[in-house]
C-alpha cells in the first residue's frame, strides 16, 4: 500500500472527527439555546437543550460505527441499511426528547405523540444533516487517497519509464571498446590496453553513480562525455574531432542524466565512423530566456547517406524537418516526454550538403546549491592521440 496524504486537516482522523463533533453539535445547542432566549423561554430550558444535545452526540457516536460498517458495501445495501438505521435512531432521539419536554413542561396540556411528532421533524433533520454529512466527508477522503495514490503510481510508472529509457543506451560503444581492448591485448600492447580500461572504467563508475531516473547539471554531463570521448578517441584518433561550446549560464542547469550520450555515440557511429577523414561533432548548450538549448551536430555524411547505408530498420518520420535514424534518437524523445511532457522541442535536422544536427529545448532549471553533486572521477592523463595501427584496424566496427 503507499502512502496516503490527506488534506492537513483530516491528516489525524480521530482528532478530525472529535473536532467535528464538537463543533457541530455545540452549534446546534447554541442555536438552540439562542432561539430560547429569544423566546423567553424560562431557565430549565437551557437544561433541556443540553440533555438533547448530549443525547444527539451519543446517537451520532453509534451511528458512526454502524455506518463504517455499511460504507464500502453494495450502494443498494448501504443506502437501504443506512435509512433503516436512521430511521431508528431518529425515532429514538424524538421519543427522548418528546418525554423530557413533558418532564420540563408538566404544565403544558400535550401528549406523548404529539410531542413526538413536533420533534421528529428537528431530529430528522440534525440527524440525517449529520449522516450525509458524514458519508460525504468519508467519500470525499477516498477519493482524495486514491487520486493521490494514482499520483504516486503515475509518479513511479514514470521513474521506472526513465530508468529502462536510461538502460537501454546503446551498447555497441561497449562491445567495441571490450573488443578493442581484447585486441590490444592479443597484440601485447599492455599500455594503451591498460589505458582504455581505465577509461572504460572511469566511464561505467561516473555513470552507475547517478540515479536512473535522476538528474545532473550541464557541465556534469560534458563531464561524463569527456570520459566518453577518451575512449572513442582511442579508436578513432585525429579522425574524432570534438568542440564543446557551453554557455556559463547554462553550465548550472539540471537536465535527465546520460540525456547527450546516445546523440554523441550517434554522431560517432553515422558521422565518424563511416568517413575516413572522419568528423567533427560539436556541443552547444545556451539559456535563453526561461529556456535551456542545447545543440549535438557533426560534419557526417548526413542522414540520407546513413540511411542508404545503414538501412536503419526503426529510421521512422518525426515531423516535417525531423527523422529518427536509431534507437539512440527514439530513446531521448521518449525520455523527454516523460520528463517534460509538451514543455519540451526535440528537432532533427539535415542540412541537403551533408551533417546531422539536434536541437533540445527544455525548461531551464538551475541547480540547487545544497544539493550533493554525483560523484566525479576525474580524467585519466593517460594520452589518447599516439596512433595505434590494430585501434585503427577495428576502428570502424561501431
């Protein structure tokens, strides 16, 4: 079960109950009370009202526990069982009254059924105003728990939508760096093996440290891509050309963790790897206004090349100016969706000369300052640019 949240006052339902009480029927007796002063009535009346009020409160007790019992019932049992028990706990209430208006007014020439009948009337109405009254308070809480158990439901469907979004990053980065490793180490070439596994490892522990479902700033981001990158430069050498222009404004700002990877390693995969002269991916984030954008675009053969080549089986039309070339593309729009819902642009676009360019807008939201930031582990100093025949050989595997 998950928790429940009520409204502040009906967070205590016991307290809220008794409060209710008291403050219901010590206003009917007021009211009672002020309309027998203004009547004139004599002393002893006031002793009546609060011996009827006492009496009304200890019904309304009883009827609290036999309408618990009949609340989540069949509607047909409740209702009828309810104006069973009503009707019985009125005609009690009015007999006691009827008998102690003939204690408190001896003088007076009325007999039992008619005082019965005089105050039959007023108890059914205190009565029956304090069952629907009940019966709409103890409604309006069950709704409000299970909308707010519905929220919570809602709330988890869409951490656990987040957290598959952010397994499911493309793993052929992983194969090939594995595979490159592997080679390198056939090879005996023990230094830039033990290299990229550290980087490799740099990379899985700066990544694991995050939350699926959370979220990093800018430059934490750039951060991890940087790791990234070293990896993939290993492989690829001077043919990955990278540049990174990141607004300071924007450096703060909190955006889903492992959001740019996937664009990265795309650009890797259709604009790097294919071309022998290789690519240059660039990154850009900036603020404007109340927004937060940022730009993933590289100097590739573009997407019509790609497709023609890859034969991307999930390539799938977006809009007019956008097309998804792989899981990578699908994987951010939905976890933007999630995340941002319609307060979010994605757009791809293909310039007709050649390249590739995605531009994500998101509402800008700036970090708080007292919030623990993920773990860094900082860059291996290992160099990376020293050519390397067998990377260069297994280097267009992606």
């Amino acid at each position: 079960m998950l928790p429940f949240r009520p409204t502040p006052f009906f967070k205590d339902k016991n307290r809220a109950f008794w409060n209710l009480q008291f403050i219901g029927w010590g206003g009917a007796a007021l009211l009672r009370a002020m309309q027998g002063i203004a009547n004139a009535q004599a002393g002893n009346f006031l002793i009546m009202v609060l011996i009827a009020t006492l009496t009304g409160f200890s019904i309304s007790l009883i009827l609290s526990v036999v309408y618990r019992a009949l609340f989540n019932r069949q509607p047909l049992v409740t209702w009828g069982l309810t104006a069973i028990v009503l009707a019985i706990a009125v005609t009690v209430y009015a007999l006691i009254d009827g008998w102690l208006a003939g204690v408190v007014y001896a003088d007076r020439e009325a007999t039992l059924a008619q005082r019965f009948l005089i105050y039959f009337y007023l108890d059914l109405t205190l009565l029956g105003a304090w069952s629907a009254l009940y019966y709409a308070i103890n409604f309006f809480l069950q709704v409000e728990e299970q909308a707010d158990r519905l929220e919570r439901l809602e709330a988890q469907t869409t951490i656990a939508q987040l957290a598959m979004l952010r397994y499911q990053l493309n793993p052929h980065f992983l194969f090939n760096t594995l595979n490159s490793i592997s080679t390198l180490v056939l090879l005996k070439q023990t230094e830039p093996a033990n290299a990229m596994l550290t980087r490799l490892s740099s990379f899985l522990r700066h990544t694991l440290v995050a939350q699926p479902g959370g979220q990093v700033t800018v430059a934490q981001e750039v951060e991890t891509l940087k790791l990234y990158l070293d990896i993939e430069r290993m492989r690829f050498e001077e043919r990955l050309r990278t540049v990174f222009k990141i607004d300071p404004a924007a450096a703060d700002a909190c955006i889903p963790s492992l959001l740019l990877q996937p664009l990265v390693e795309n650009a890797i995969k259709y604009g790097v790897s294919p071309q022998e002269e290789g690519a240059r991916i660039s990154l850009s984030a900036q603020k404007i206004g109340s927004r937060l954008r940022m730009t993933v675009s590289d100097t590739g053969p573009g997407v019509q090349a790609q497709m023609l080549e890859q034969r991307t089986p999930d390539a799938q039309l977006l809009g007019d100016r956008s097309v998804s070339t792989g899981v990578g593309l699908a994987n951010i729009r939905d976890r933007l969706q999630q995340a941002y819902g319609e307060e979010h642009r994605f757009e791809i676009q293909t310039p007709a000369d050649g390249g590739f360019t995605v531009i994500i807008e998101i509402p800008f939201e700036k970090a708080e300052s007292d919030e623990p930031e993920v773990a860094r582990t900082p860059t291996p100093t290992t160099p990376a640019s020293s050519p390397n025949p067998a990377l260069r050989a297994i280097g267009t595997n992606a």
